[in-house]
C-alpha cells in the first residue's frame, strides 16, 4: 500500500496549468516530501463561472459550480491535511464578455471556500504588462488565434484587465493570499500561455510562495501523466460524459481528481 498523502493542494485554472501539470504535481511532491492530494478544475479555455468549450467540442461547467467543491468538503471531514491552494488564468471570462464584477464575485467565492480548509492561497494576477506591450497587429493576431469566435478590441479590453486586476489585489489582501504578479518575460507572442521554453522557471518562481516546512531534499519528477485524464464532469459534443475521481494515481501514493 502506497503511504497515506501528506498534504492537500486545489488548483484552479485554465490551459496554463493544464499544460504545465506535469511540473506542478511535481513541485508539489517536491515541498510536500511526500504523497500530495490533489485536486483541480482547469482544462483549455476554462471559465471560473459558466460553461467553456474547446474546439467546440469539449465543454466544461464553470470552476465555481463544478464538483470540486463537494469532493474538498468530503475530504476535509474524512482526513483533514495541510492545504495549499492556487488561482490563476483567470483572464479567460474577460474575453468571453463577462463583466469585472460577476469575475470577482467568482473568484471571492473560491476564496471563501478555501478559506474553510484552511488553504495557503496563491493568487496570480493577469499578464497586463505584456498585454500592454501589445502592437496592434500584435493583438488581432493572439485574439484571433486564441478566442476566434469572439470580437475583442484592445482599448477596452486593457481597461477591463487593470480594473480586474485591482479587484484581485483587493480580494488577495482581505483573504490573506499571496499575490503573485506575472513576469511580462514568461510570455511570447501568445500574451497569456507561459511561453514553453520558460513554463518550468516561471512556475517554479510562481509555486515558491507555497509553504515548504516539509520540503523533501531533491526534486522528485513523476514521469509521464496518465493519459488521457478526464474530468469528473465533461460534455462531447452532444453526450455528457462522467468519470470516477481520482483519474490518476502515481506510484508514490500521490493522486490527481479533475472536476
């Protein structure tokens, strides 16, 4: 039998941190010095509020009302753990035309919940140093390639992000998270996925803020994923697909639920 986890972590987001999940387990392992629990909601494309879809072919509920929230509070009553938490990608609703208001009500309600666990909590904020940085050319281009169906203009767009980005300065202070501010140098072209050479660098920078008592003494990498890993709750085109959790298990006793 695999030893029992030595600590929880729930991380939230979108194609950043589906990309880069592989290094993120393995960081986690790394500061926990043992087996993690781990439980996210990401997928490409995600939203924090409403269902999102990629290629128009898979769609996945929104962060806030998927199944995360009741397996965290199963869990925590079965076997309270140490808990680390993270927001990020949270950029995605802007461009799907959603109001700064109805995000942050979003984001506050993560942040409340995790606050239930006691979670230490990683906020990361937008990219708006590069999306600053933007040509014109420079945004039609990323807009068109990233969110095709939709008709984004920069002016307003810049305009919504800072005022976003303030509310989630805001709501880290009070909830007493970690900040973290995004490095315009992790990212290309592409002005919201890490850029692949620097995916690593920027989340070992970014996950340093966690809390690392039990850090073990080398980094210990977890190979390849599983694959493919399915969400608790997904819909393919017309059917809606359902999938026992956890959808991966490693070999030092770590496990990975996606809702």
């Amino acid at each position: 039998m695999p030893p029992p986890p030595v600590r929880r972590a729930v991380l939230l987001g979108a194609s950043n941190v589906t990309n880069s999940l592989r290094h993120i387990v393995s960081i986690l392992g790394r500061q926990a010095g043992g087996p993690v629990e781990i439980l996210a909601a990401c997928g490409h494309g995600r939203s924090y509020g409403g269902w999102s879809s990629f290629l128009g072919l898979r769609h996945l509920p929104g962060i806030v009302g998927s199944g995360l929230w009741r397996a965290l509070a199963a869990r925590r009553l079965r076997q309270p753990l140490p808990t680390v938490a993270l927001l990020t990608d949270i950029g995605n609703d802007l461009a799907y035309g959603e109001p700064v208001e109805r995000i942050v009500s979003w984001v506050e309600r993560c942040l409340h919940e995790l606050a239930d666990c006691p979670a230490a909590t990683l906020l990361t904020l937008l990219p708006i140093a590069r999306l600053e940085r933007l040509t014109p050319w420079q945004f039609r281009l990323a807009s068109a390639v990233l969110f095709p169906t939709r008709t984004l203009v920069h002016a307003p767009l810049l305009s919504q992000a800072h005022a976003l980005d303030a509310e989630l300065r805001r709501l880290g202070r009070e909830a007493g998270a970690a900040v973290v501010e995004p490095d315009p140098a992790w990212f290309g072209l592409d002005p919201v996925h890490l850029r692949r050479g620097l995916a690593r660098q920027a989340w070992d920078s970014i996950l340093g803020s966690w809390p690392e008592e039990q850090q073990g003494e080398t980094a210990r990498g977890v190979g390849r994923l599983p694959w493919p890993l399915r969400a608790e709750e997904a819909r393919l085109l017309r059917w809606t697909v359902l999938t026992p959790q956890p959808c991966a298990r490693l070999a030092d006793g770590t496990s990975l639920s996606l809702y």
